[in-house]
C-alpha cells in the first residue's frame, strides 16, 4: 500500500483495505497465491491485483526489507564510540565532482583527519 512519509510507493491499485484484509487471510507476502482465483479471501478485483503482485512483488519485497528495522546489530557500550567521526573529504570530493554537486561538501560540519 506504500508510505508516503517515509518515501515507499504503494503497488498500483493495492488500497489500504484490500491490502489489510489479504494479508490478514494470507500472513504474508509470500503466501499471497500468484492467481487471485483461488484467493479465498473476498476483494475487490481479486485477479488484477494478484496480477499487480506478481509483478511488483520483487519491489515489495524489497522495500520491506528497507523500512524494517535491524536489531542484530552491534552497539558499542560507551557513548563516545557512537560520535561520527567525520566525512573523509576526498572521497566526497570525488563523489560530488560526479553528481555535478559542490554544494553538498558545505553542509558537512565535521572531516575526518587524514
């Protein structure tokens, strides 16, 4: 169904209501039948939304990997570790140069040494 305020485009046609009563039926993504006809689940135009889903389903997986959130990841004890340390200018440099972007090198408040 997408997220506007977190920037994630909705699958064509899939409302907040079909979107909730499919997988409310189904639990997931992955087990929504690629054939709407043998949903067993009453939606509105069953079979072009499933259609919708096969073809988008790669992107939907995707963009729920996106916004789901990581708690398998390290976090250091002490405060101070968790600091940025800067951005290493040339690299950026390079990277605007790219982008046709100079202007971004002066929101960069900290570099790093070195």
């Amino acid at each position: 169904m997408g997220d506007r305020a977190g920037g994630l485009p909705g699958v064509p046609g899939w409302g907040r209501k079909s979107t909730a009563t499919v997988l409310r039926r189904y639990g997931s993504i992955e087990a929504i039948p690629p054939d709407g006809a043998s949903w067993d689940v009453q939606v509105l135009s069953a079979r072009r939304l499933a259609a919708t889903l096969v073809e988008w389903r790669r992107e939907v997986v995707i963009y729920r990997e996106l916004i789901t959130l990581a708690t398998d990841v390290p976090i250091p004890d002490e405060v101070e570790d968790l600091q940025g340390r800067g951005a290493k200018r040339d690299a950026l440099e390079a990277i605007c140069e790219r982008l046709d972007a100079p202007e971004i090198l002066d929101r960069i408040p900290v570099w790093r040494p070195g």
